[in-house]
C-alpha cells in the first residue's frame, strides 16, 4: 500500500518517524512534511504564491520531501505532484505533539492536512498524542501501532473517503489503554491567550503574545465527547466531515420572517 506521511510538527518529529518505523515493512511511504513547524495553521492554503521544497534522505521512505508550506499543502503536493503517478491509497497526518479534540480542530494543522486529503478524494487519518511537552519517540510508538492496526478496518468502510479518521491516544503503553471510544467534539474546550501591545520607534505597533493556556472547563462530561474519552483512557475515533453547517439551526431558522433584500 502506498501511504503518503505529513504533519505539523515539521519534517524532523518524532511523530513522523514513529510512524514512518512502524509502518516501513509493510507498506511504501512517501513524506511530505513542513520545513519547519506549523502548528495551528489551520487550514491554510498557499494559492496565490509559488512554493519551496527539498528532497531529502529519510531511512524507510521511498521519498521525502521538507516542503515550506503549511500542513495543507504538504498534503496537496504530495497527492497533485509528487505522487501524481501513482496516488496514495492513504494519507496519515501525525502523530502530532498534544491531542487535536473539540476546538482544536478548528486550528490544528495535522488535521487540515487529513481533510485537505479528505477533499481531493483520498481516505485520511489524523493521528495525535495527549502529550504536548517532553514527548519522546518512545512515547509516540504506542499511537503509531495504534494507527497502523486501524488502517484495514479503516479503508474497509466505503464511506472512507467521505470523512477523515481522527485518533487521538492517551498517554501511556498499550497495554495501560482501556479500549477505544467512537467520539464526537467535546464543546468544553477554552483557549486564553494573553497579548500586549508594544509601540515601536518606527511608529508599528507589535502585538506580543504574553501567554497561551488550552484548558477543560467544568460542567458535565459529555458521554460521547472526545476529551472526555482520553481523561477516561480510552483511545478517541472521532469521524470527521466537510459539512460544517448546524442543520438543527438552519431548520429553525425557516421559521425567520425574511423578505427580498433592496
């Protein structure tokens, strides 16, 4: 099986060789992956400017490339040019330092570059670990198996191509994980970002971010929510699709009293 491997991390991760180890005996790899890290770029998209890459040696790999260009178009390079002769039969984005769940997935970058996949019609995975700081390879070998025995079931379902397969693991060995958890987004995500503004001589005005917290606000735990199931231990299967619309409200909303704009 041909699978083409990227991140947000950047090229040199630990997540990207955890997988690249795990998976090189029984499948042909192609990399593409951020020159430098991208975290939380989203979705972004290079359109209208030209990009840089190189290609470069990477053990297990049939090919790899640093490309400098943001997580989504690591993904769009890699399926519209550097495998345009044969295209991959997966894309697995990861395995990403801190888990992608409820807002996260809004900003993450490994996750834009599975559904950028997702929507040139190509069976995605997202791969993260709850583990933001001081992450090892080690630490990142029990999510890499993980992905690795989840890829068949995965490609078996014909509505593959239809959603992107976000995992996101819990620290610890296999053997510690309680199970799997077909997950949904948890809303009790919150972001704080400090930032002051700072007055240059030249009369710009930098804007100097002071602090980032990511936390879980009270309240109950949803039982299908995706943090919920990493704080429980339980590996996190949440499917995620293009349509972003809140069918609930649009149907609600028939009933507003609208007439033709002048």
């Amino acid at each position: 099986m041909r699978i083409l491997i990227t991140n947000d991390d950047g090229f040199e991760s630990d997540g990207i060789r955890a997988l690249v180890e795990e998976l090189q005996q029984d499948h042909e790899l192609v990399l593409a992956a951020p020159y430098v890290q991208q975290s939380a770029k989203g979705h972004g998209v290079s359109f209208f400017s030209d990009l840089s890459g190189e290609k470069r040696e990477y053990p297990g790999t049939k090919e790899a490339w640093a490309i400098r260009g943001t997580p989504a178009d690591c993904a769009y390079l890699g399926i519209t040019c550097i495998m345009k002769d044969q295209a991959p039969d997966l894309i697995i984005s990861g395995i990403n330092h801190g888990a992608n769940v409820s807002l996260d997935n809004i900003y993450s970058g490994t996750v834009a570059a599975a559904t950028e996949g997702m929507i040139l019609g190509c069976p995605s995975m997202a791969v993260s670990l709850d583990m933001f700081q001081h992450a090892t390879l080690e630490d990142f070998r029990p999510s890499a198996h993980i992905a690795h025995t989840l890829i068949q079931q995965y490609l078996d379902d014909p509505n593959c191509c239809s959603y992107t397969l976000s995992i996101n693991v819990p620290v610890g060995t296999l053997e510690e994980l309680k199970g799997y958890k077909i997950t949904d987004f948890d809303p009790r995500r919150a972001y704080q970002r400090g930032v002051e503004m700072i007055d240059q001589p030249d009369g710009s005005t930098v804007f100097h971010s002071t602090a980032f917290n990511c936390t879980v606000e009270g309240g109950t735990l949803p039982k299908t929510g995706d943090i919920a199931a990493l704080q429980q231990g339980y590996v996190s299967l949440t499917p995620i699709g293009i349509d972003w619309v809140d069918h609930l409200q649009a149907e609600k909303m028939k009933a507003w009293k609208l007439s033709q704009a002048h």
